[in-house]
C-alpha cells in the first residue's frame, strides 16, 4: 500500500488531482503499483508549514559529461558519479544535502537516458526522469516541471546541479527555505547568489537591488552577467551589488512553465504534449519528440535574463561549482608545501601540487604548480592555471578518432 499526503487545497478537486497521481506512478513503478487498490490517497489538514514541505520537490540535474574533470571524468562514468570528495559521490551528496529539507521520495534526479542505470545504483529508490538527448538545462527542468505539475499542482522545485560542492550545509539550507517560502507565496523565479570573495572569472554574475551586507530575504534581481574578464570582475566584486550565479533555482513549476511560455514558446509547446501524454503508452515518445523539438539552451538565457518577476536570495555558505580540478586543488586539505596527495605519490623538492595517483606510483621532483591526474589508461599534467583548457583535451581526441579515451 503507498499512501500520498495531499493538502487541504488539493482536496477542493481530488478527483482530477488523484488520478493524475495514479497514472504517474503507475508509469514508474509497476512492479510495486499493481492497481488501484495499491495505491490509497489521504486528504490530511496538514499545518502550513508542513503544507510546504508537502508541496516542496527537489530536482537533480545530473545529465552533465564534466569534460574539465578528464581523465577520471569520461562519457561512461562523469563528474557527478565520482568520489571526488570523501566516500560519496558528488550526486549522493547533492541530495543528502537536501534531505533535512525535502526527503528523498519528493526528489527527482534528471539525467542522460545512458546514465539512469547509474542513478539509480547510487540514489536508490529516487525517480530518475531519463532525458533521450542532451539539450542543456531549459528542456531538462521543463520536462520535470511538468512532471511534477501532474504530481502535484502546487508543487514547488528546488532545482540544483549534482555536481557542486557546499561547506556550510546548515546555512544553505537555511537560504534554500526562505527561498521556498518566497517561491511559494510569490510565484516569483528565485536563484541563489553568492557572496563573492575574490574577483572571480570562472562564474557568471547577477546584480541586484540591495545593499552589500544583505538580509537573509530575497532582492529583485536587475541585470545578469556573462563569466567577465580580470578588470570587469574586479569592477563587479568593488561595486557590492553583484553576486554570483549558483545556477541553483527555485520556483513553482507553474510558474516556470509559464515563464517559458513567454520566452521559450517551442520549448513549452513540446512539453505540454509530455504532459498530455504522461502516464499513458505515447510518454516515451512524446518524451523523445520534446527533446528532438528543443533548441539547446540553458534557463539562464532562455528565461532568466529576460524574466522580470526574478529575484536572488543572497548566501554564504562555502560553495563551489567545482568546475576544473584547479577547484578541487582550491578546496583540498594541503600539506606543509602546498601539495595535495592521494595514492602512491612521492614528491621531492615540490610544491602547490595536486597528484591523484591511480595504480601506479608518480613521483615528482622539482615540479611546482601542477595538476597531475592518473587515470590507468591516460595520464593529465597540467599547471594549474591551465586547468579551463582541460575541456579543450576532449575536444582534440573527439576530432581525432580517440574516442576510447573520452
């Protein structure tokens, strides 16, 4: 028997809601839902603030390749599965971080269709959305807001990349809540802005309306900015009203289906048909025929930058995209001479290092500033301001039949 809390409001027209609830899991679970007599639908009085909870979903993208992370990161098994800090990988992670917020029954992990299998080895007992082709972030949560649009209609997401790295978790949680509550109450499109420490060219920035040292509340968000130069990012971080952008996003799905109603009108078109089509034969189909139909575009720039109902909560709470390994270098323990050691590894006369070794021993001697990766069958050395132009690596053996190694 599986029983599904719905609020009070819900209540007011359960017939449609409950069996949109039943077609949807009926769709995912078939070996556990045999019928309706398994399924059986609560109409509780929940108190508000569990009404929330309710109504809070999280949302897991985790489609990426992590091309920077080559040679441990590669097409079979990327960033996001990896172990890149202690014994978890970075998506078991993302959603143990959420959990004291949202459980992980409410979260929905949305990955490349070769990745599901991968999913769901480490995050068991999660819905996996399985994406046919990669088309960047703007199709990826238009596809799990209707998804959970159908689920629930009030359904609020809290939309996270699997790949990030956060310190503070307390704090963080702290943010995402009162961005919930906004995202809830005021339909608005919410990201989270970080405090800047160093005038950063890695990341993409938002300015908004609010004082240096802000509150813990949301800012209306004026302008957003592209990964800037050295000046221009020095430029932001004196003016103190920039921030930068988490990619990390929380709204209501209907409210961003119809924010791409406006700004992403073929996007939300193909969707609709998903919805039309969720929890009967023509789902997979409509599925692939949505992707096929969608530009490649990230809800950045698609939405975004041109929706005028946004706004930021800012935070600090020690993220990281972790984007390169220079990143990984940036938040690692380091010994007396600045090196960062893992496996068989000697060093002599060497400093601000990072060695992942693999099987093999690696010494270094008289090397400074390097990233050195070993990855059994393919081996990185690289300084460590070089370390952006990884990507550039798998482009090359992409172009030069080297696929084997990618």
């Amino acid at each position: 028997m599986i029983d599904i809390l719905i609020s009070s409001k819900q209540c007011k027209s359960p017939g449609r809601f409950n069996s949109e609830v039943r077609q949807w899991i009926y769709a995912r679970e078939p070996p556990v839902v045999n019928g309706v007599s398994n399924v059986q639908l609560k109409c509780i009085m929940l108190p508000r603030r569990q009404q929330r909870d309710v109504m809070t979903y999280g949302v897991l993208m985790a489609g990426g390749i992590g091309s920077r992370f080559w040679p441990r990161s590669r097409e079979a098994y990327p960033k996001q599965f990896l172990n890149v800090f202690g014994t978890a990988s970075l998506l078991q992670q993302t959603l143990a971080r959420i959990k004291p917020l949202i459980p992980a029954k409410q979260c929905l992990v949305v990955t490349h269709e070769r990745y599901t299998a991968l999913a769901e080895q480490q995050l068991p007992g999660t819905h996996i959305l399985a994406e046919p082709i990669s088309r960047n972030t703007a199709p990826c949560i238009a596809y799990a807001a209707v998804v959970l649009r159908a689920m629930n209609p009030d359904a609020t997401m809290v939309v996270l990349p699997a790949d990030h790295q956060i310190r503070d978790e307390v704090q963080f949680r702290a943010v995402l809540q009162v961005a919930i509550e906004a995202a809830q109450r005021a339909g608005t499109l919410i990201t989270i802005g970080i405090q800047p420490s160093y005038a950063a060219t890695g990341y993409g920035y938002l300015q908004y309306d609010g004082p240096a040292e802000p509150a813990l509340q949301t800012y209306p968000v004026r302008t957003f900015a592209e990964k800037p130069d050295l000046p221009t990012a020095e430029r932001f971080l004196d003016s103190g009203d920039f921030l930068w952008n988490s990619g990390i996003f929380i709204w209501r799905a209907d409210a961003i289906l119809e924010a791409m109603k406006q700004y992403l009108p073929k996007i939300h078109e193909a969707f609709e048909l998903v919805a039309a089509a969720l929890g009967t034969r023509d789902e997979a189909r409509a599925v692939t025929a949505a992707f096929q139909k969608s530009a490649r575009i990230s809800v950045d720039y698609g939405v975004m930058e041109r929706a005028r109902n946004v706004h930021v909560v800012p935070g600090s709470f020690g993220w990281s995209d972790i984007g390169d390994w220079r990143a990984v270098y940036d938040l690692s323990r380091k010994n007396s001479h600045g090196n960062v050691l893992q496996n068989q590894v000697i060093v002599h006369d060497s400093s601000r290092c990072m060695v992942r070794g693999g099987q093999r021993l690696v010494v270094l001697v008289g090397i400074h500033d390097a990233l050195v990766v070993d990855a059994d069958d393919a081996l990185l050395i690289c300084h460590r301001e070089s370390a952006q132009q990884v990507k550039n690596v798998v482009e090359y053996l992409h172009a030069h039949e080297l696929s084997q190694f990618v």
